[in-house]
C-alpha cells in the first residue's frame, strides 16, 4: 500500500529524555532524518514537572541542570523549528512509584497524602505492585479534579504545544477507589434515586462500604464519571485557552478492558466529542492481536482521529513495519511508537528508525487535518 500524504508519525518521548539540551537536540535529530512528524513529550511524570510549573516541584531528575533549563520550552522551540509537532504528555493520576517518598515538601504526595487513591481497606500505596503502578489520586476528589486541570491549563496557557496528551486518565483496576470521599460522595449521588427505607437501611450499617456493595454496578458508573467529568473539563477548558490545540489520550487498547477495568470510557469522549485524537497503547507483539486492539477504536472513532500505537520497545523493526502496513489497510490516521528511548539506543542510534524509513516513512508527510478544530 502506498504511502499517504497526510499521516501522523511520532514517538513518545520518555522523561528520561528530558534530562539534558543534548539529549533534545539529538531526539528532535533523530525524529527529523527518519520523516517523524510529531513527538509527545513527557512532562508529568510522577506528580513532577520538566517544565516551569506554577503548581508542581521541578523534576528532581533535573537536579544536575541550571534552574532556567526548560526541557518542554526547549522541545517546543526547537521543535517547530525543525518542522516538528510537539504534544506536551502529562500522567493525570498516577503520581508516585517508590517507597522514598519525593524530596520536595510542594509535591502532591508530600503536601496532601488525603488525595491518594485508597483500596477498601482505606490504605493507600507509594509502591507499585500487580496492576497498581504506585499512589494515583483519587478521580472523584473535586479538589484533585482542579488541581490536575490547573496543572494540565498551565501546560496550554504558557507553552506553544500543539496538543496535550493524557496519559494513566483511568483507575489502575478495580480495586481503586474506596476513600472516604468516595464513599460520601457516592453515597450522596445514590441517596437522591433510591427509597427512603433503603436509605436509612444503608446509613444505619456499620460497614463503611455498605454503598458500594449494595450497588456495584453503579459505583462502577460512578467511578467512570469521575475520569469523563475530569477528562471534559481539561477539554473545555483548553480549548477556551486555545482553540486549535489538540486533546489527545493514551488509551488501554480494546474497550473491554479500558470500560469494565479501568472505568476509562473513550467511546464516550469520542461519542461526545470531548477527545481530538486517540492514541491506543496497542503494544501487542502479534500483529493479527495489534489490529484488533487497533479495530475497536477505529469503529469508536466517529470523525475524530486514531493514531495507533506501537509497542516498539519489544518488537523488531521488521514487525515494526508490518504493523504500519496493516494499520494503514485500517485506516489509522497515524502511528506513535513507544518509545523515542528504547528505538534510538537511548539517543545513540537510528538504526532501527531507519530502517522503517527505508522501508514505509520514505516520503514526509503532514500530519491529518482535523477540521472540527476551529
Ligand atoms: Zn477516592
């Protein structure tokens, strides 16, 4: 299949490789010589910032650099210079991974440890473990909604990003969240459609969970809304800010899984118009498993955009490039590979990237049009 005109080309671009002014010059390098035409820079990693926040601690990985290096402006500098699309990509809940906890009093772990997500057992984690990457904060606390949309608007506001990616914007599992606030919350919500006898039974229980175990599959709604409620506001809100920017998320693959176990809802954000473009984390190494994780979004997608993701870390680039083919037979408006990092030797060699320029990146291309953006 030939080559279009238009397509999306990118990479996701780890922290990691925000540490240094070499390691972008070289990544925006890289990306240039191999027709990549976008890069989604992570800037929030763990409740951190590699770029001037007005509401989070820098970065400690940025400790070794001058307090005026600025890895996001840089990116976005040298970035469009080059000719290059940057998306600045935040995590939104997911905030922390080790049992240390973060050196500044100002980051949200240290500051509010009331916001963590919390299992039934109203314990919280720093440590990932099985499906829990580590502490996330709670989706349905209103004051984590504004903070993580004032971090997310700081973004819009201050950087010339063209798009803003989310990514962890969903439970880590089911066993998240059973806070307190949850529950009063919850319990306020359900306390409006049920009988006033169901009503005073429940509240009568000693069991603190009483709410959720009466209605399951309404705290699973519950729980979806938080993630579509936070998901709209950041939308709404930065297209205020600006209009042309575009919203994109990293989406669990299959919206069996994103639905029921994770309660992140992307049919809805594409349904209601809440999402410009969808990057599905379709890492599978089987290419007849990639495109059915890639089919589903595709079918969900209405008039907004799909850029597929690549699990490159893992695959050959001869697998790499097979996957390409078979997304364009599907109609992906793009391809994102996961990662910048692991393709390049970590910035010391394109040798893989050049050989899916070689074989299907042989002509640059613009990225797609996306005419309900006004
Ligand atoms: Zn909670």
């Amino acid at each position: 299949m030939a080559e279009k005109k238009t397509e999306a080309r990118g990479m996701w671009v780890v922290r990691t490789d925000l540490t240094s002014p070499e390691k972008i010059t070289t990544a925006i390098k890289y990306a240039v010589d191999n027709n990549f035409n976008f890069l989604v820079v992570q800037v929030r990693g763990r409740g951190d910032a590699f770029y001037n926040s007005h509401f989070e601690p820098r970065a400690e990985a940025l400790e070794g650099q001058p307090a005026d290096f600025d890895p996001l402006k840089m990116y976005v500098e040298e970035g469009h210079k080059a000719g290059l699309q940057i998306f600045a990509w935040l995590n939104t809940h997911y905030s922390w991974e080790s049992a240390t906890l973060p050196k500044s009093p100002e980051h949200v772990v240290n500051k509010h440890p009331e916001w963590l997500m919390r299992t039934e057992k109203n314990e919280y984690t720093l440590v990932g473990g099985g499906e829990t990457e580590g502490a996330y904060t709670c989706p349905s606390n209103p004051l984590v909604k504004q903070h993580v949309k004032n971090v997310f608007l700081d973004v819009v506001k201050n950087y010339d990003v063209d798009g803003i990616n989310f990514d962890y914007v969903r439970y880590p599992n089911p066993e998240f969240c059973f806070c307190d606030g949850c529950m009063s919350r919850f319990k306020a919500q359900m306390d409006k459609e049920i009988s006033a006898d169901k009503k005073a039974e429940l509240t009568a229980s000693k069991d603190r969970l009483a709410y959720t175990k009466a209605f399951p599959k309404e705290y699973d709604q519950f729980r979806r809304d938080q993630i579509t409620d936070l998901v709209g506001q950041i939308y709404h809100g930065a297209k205020k800010i600006k209009p042309k920017i575009l919203v994109t998320a990293d989406v669990f693959p299959g919206s069996d899984d994103a639905y029921n176990r994770r309660f992140q809802d992307w049919k809805l954000w594409m349904k209601t118009g809440i999402m410009d473009i969808l990057m599905p984390m379709a890492y599978a190494e089987d290419t007849e498993k990639w495109k059915k994780n890639v089919e589903d979004e595709m079918t969900a997608r209405g008039d907004r955009l799909v850029y597929a993701g690549l699990g490159q870390w893992q695959i050959t680039a001869e697998s790499c490039i097979e996957k390409i083919k078979a997304g364009r037979k599907l109609g992906a408006d793009g391809f994102c590979l996961f990662a910048y990092g692991s393709a390049t030797n970590d910035g010391t060699d394109d040798a893989y990237l050049k050989k899916i320029k070689a074989a299907v990146f042989q002509q640059k291309t613009k990225l797609p049009k996306t005419p309900w953006v006004k």
